[in-house]
C-alpha cells in the first residue's frame, strides 16, 4: 500500500477511506480560518496505543512518526475543505522528532497549500520550543538565565529574555516553511518583579492587568516580525486576548470571558504592529445553540441577535482580527465528540457581520468521526457563504459529498428536525431504508463503486442509530 491517498482497497482510494474529501470552493469570505489543535490531543492516526483526547500541557504518548502523519492527513483534509491552515501547539518537542518532524509536517502542508502556524509562548507555554533541551524551549533558557525567572514563567521586563525571544522568532521564520505564529504569554499572567510594576505606573489605571502584561509580552514580538509580514504579505500572525471583544466587566470570571474588562484595552495604542487579534468567541456566542430548523430556510434569524453577550452591531476595537470557539473540544462542557453545526454557523455569520477576518475550530478529532465530520463540513462551508442557510450547506456542500444534491438536502434537513426533537415516524423510517440500500453498496465485492458509497453509509448509519436509538438499533433489522 502506498502513502496517503495512493493505496487502494478493493478499488477504494485510501483517501476516501479517511473521508477526506476535495471540494469546490469559491474565495472564502472569512480567508483567515484555521484549525487549531494541540499536537497530544489530534488523532488522525486510530492505531497508537498513546492516544489522548483530553487536556493541555500533557506529555506526549505516540510514537515520533504518527505526530507527523497525524498532520499530513490533517492538512490533507484542510486542503480538501479550503480551509486556510492549522495552529499547532506543541509543534517542537524532542519526543516526537524535534526539528527534523517539524520540517516535515511544515514543508507537507505548504505543498497542500496549507499554511502551519505553530503555537509560540512568548512568557509561558515552553516558549518557541515547546518541551525539550533545546536554547528556544523556556525551561531550559530558565535554568541558564535564572534572573528572568518570575512566578508563572518568565519577566517580560527582562533585557535577556527580548533578546532571546527574537533572536528565536528570527530563527523559526529562517528553520521552518510555515506561513505564520500563533502566540499567547500565558493566559492571565502577571509579573510582579519591580521593573513590571514601574511599567504600570505609566499605565492606564482602569485597564485591565491581564492586558497590560500582553502589551508587555507581545510588543517586542509582534513589532519584530514587520519586517517578516513585509516579505510575505499572506503571512498571518495572531496574539490570544483570551477573551471576548465586548466592552464592560464580568465579575467573578475570567477565562472565556466574552468581556474585554474595559472599554477600548491600552495596547491598541501601544502596539504599533497590531497584525491579527485573535478574539475568544466562546461565550459571546450564544450558550443556548439556536435550534438547526431556525436556519434551514433562513440564513440570517432574528433570534441569533437575542444576545446582551454580543449585540446586534458590536464590532471589536480595532480591527483585522480573527475569532476562535472551544466549541466542539474538550474544553466546553466536554462536547469534543458533539455535533455542534449550529454554533459553527452562527461564529461564522457573526463574525463576518463584525468585521472579523476569520474563524477557528478545534481540528483534532479524526473525521471518520461522523459528528466531528459535519461540523468540519459546516465549518468549510459557513467560512466560504456564512450567509447560507442550512439548505444551501445540505445541497451545496454535503450534496458534492454525496455526488447527489437532493440527497445532501435532505440528509441536512432530517438532521435538523433530529436536532429539534421533530422527526416523525416516517422519517424514522426512511432513514431506516436509506441505510439498508447503502448497505448493499459498501459489502466487499458489491461493485467497483463500493468506496465512493462508505462515507454516505457512515452518514446515515450514524443519522439513524440517533434517530432511532441505542435500544432499536439492537433489535431492527437492517440487512
């Protein structure tokens, strides 16, 4: 068998049997969408025994070389979407091939015409080198520089740290074909040395700490890599405000917030290279999804404004931003494996109706998944018309799927009435019957058409075992 999409079983190209699929796609309307992940937790290879599916900061369990086709087919399928790029934590770690792995995946996806960022901690995370003995990975800078050391990771003040953070982010765009960087200085992280604290008193009082340390982490970095955007101008830096861009205070939270804790953040005025601010769209978002039948015929509900957290008009602060949702991942409410179109659609369409330049998923779960599967589908599909109705992505996008429009329509439509509590008998059982017929189409030796009919039989067999239940699906027949 051959790499990736060359093999083939009984006639089936190996590609399709990771349901990775090529579609038509115009020039997308929010350009600068991404799947973000991290690297322990993205599995597109099933057969590793150190698989995870949880967590952050975690060590990594799978072998060297499934890091590397994990993101092959990753950006196999990104190409296939049209969907611009992937976000990378935990890009660089000496155990699963440190450099020479980075390379790989960085120089494959370029070749897909996908576009790798990975995840640089400028004050925490491990740094540029995310986990090893390397002069870019934070811990081991730490232990040769013990001075920049400061509770939580490291001072931004400090003239040794600037000094190594560029000389590293020089090094990164000269090592690696990637098409950007994707920072964070460690969530709501404070310095209290005395050189951060002098630099508050000439700060605005009002304004939140948080973001007062991110104009301190992210100055020098994001001013830096002018020169960089200046030689590639599809190059995409983003920095993580962690929160959202809605104006006011939010007491007793803080992660996800969808408030800045102000209203206009000082670092807009202090940071002369800006490039993308990438918003927390989570819970600005609607937190009660609206149904799937409220967009069925109606690309652009009423209902969907019905949100203090992000009113009708509410655009960020500055703009060419892009947004990110842990909708869909281990983070929220543990819907990693929950289908979530809904909220897909509505990041989408908000996001464009603000100015937004872009949305991010979580892209970790592999799509023979097949909740995981329609909300990437839904995902490439808003990204490109986030204006469409749900009929539009049924017929449009799950109709090339399918190789029959009338059949992605309808198959959207039953989802969306079992997504509402609607179905009704006879549409019970026509998805019953649907099944059945595809089942004679994917048996070994049914005919040379047997792969290209899976994936629509793993479709329905899913829309049915959820349309009839756990307790049916025992005692139906079915062949």
């Amino acid at each position: 068998m051959g790499e990736l999409g060359q093999g083939n079983i009984n006639g089936w190209e190996l590609e399709k049997n990771m349901m990775i699929f090529n579609l038509t796609r115009p020039k997308p309307r929010l350009p600068e969408s991404f799947f973000w992940t991290w690297d322990q937790s993205t599995n597109w290879m099933l057969d590793d025994p150190g698989l995870q599916n949880f967590g952050s900061s975690n060590i990594y369990l799978k072998k060297p070389g499934t890091f590397v086709k994990d993101y092959e087919r990753l950006s196999d399928f990104a190409a296939g979407l049209g969907v611009k790029g992937i976000f990378v934590w935990g890009f660089l770690r000496d155990s699963h091939g440190g450099v020479e792995a980075a390379k790989r995946i960085a120089s494959y996806a370029a070749g897909k015409g996908v576009v790798m960022m990975p995840g640089a901690g400028t004050t925490s995370y491990g740094g540029l080198y995310y986990e090893g003995n390397h002069p870019y990975n934070l811990k081991t800078f730490i232990e040769k520089n013990p001075s920049a050391k400061t509770s939580g990771g490291i001072c931004p003040s400090n003239p040794i740290y600037k000094e190594w953070i560029l000389e590293g982010l020089d090094w990164m765009f000269e090592t690696f074909q990637i098409g950007g960087i994707n920072f964070e200085n460690g969530d709501f992280f404070i310095c209290d040395c005395d050189a951060c604290k002098a630099h508050k008193e000439n700060w605005p009082r009002d304004d939140p700490d948080f973001f007062r340390m991110q104009a301190l982490a992210n100055k020098l970095p994001l001013e830096h890599l002018k020169k960089q955007a200046d030689k590639n101008k599809d190059l995409l830096i983003t920095w993580a405000t962690y929160t959202g861009f809605l104006p006011g205070i939010e007491k007793g939270r803080m992660t996800m917030t969808p408030y800045m804790g102000c209203g206009r953040p000082a670092l807009f005025d202090d940071i002369k290279e800006l490039h993308s601010t990438q918003w927390t769209l989570t819970r600005m978002v609607r937190q009660n999804p609206l149904a799937l039948t409220k967009f069925m015929d109606d690309g652009v509900p009423e209902e969907l404004f019905d949100n203090e957290c992000w009113p009708k008009g509410l655009e960020p602060p500055v703009g060419n931003g892009v947004g990110f949702i842990h909708q869909g991942s281990q983070w929220i409410n543990g819907s990693r494996y929950n289908q979530i179109i809904s909220t897909i659609k509505e990041s989408c369409l908000r996001a464009y109706m603000s100015g937004l330049k872009g949305v991010s998923i979580h892209g970790e779960v592999t799509s023979m998944h097949v909740p995981n599967s329609l909300n990437y589908l839904a995902f490439s599909h808003f990204i490109h018309w986030p204006e469409d109705t749900l009929r539009d992505f049924g017929r449009k996008t799950l109709g090339e799927v399918f190789d029959n429009e009338a059949e992605g329509e309808r198959f959207i439509e039953l989802v969306a009435h079992w997504d509402f509590g609607t179905l009704t008998d006879g549409e019970k059982a026509e998805i019953t019957s649907k099944r059945k017929e595809l089942v004679a189409l994917v048996q070994v030796g049914a005919d040379a058409d047997m792969g290209r009919n899976m994936h629509r039989f793993r479709f329905w067999c899913w829309l049915q075992k959820m349309a009839i239940g756990e307790k049916e699906m025992h005692t139906a027949s079915f062949y």
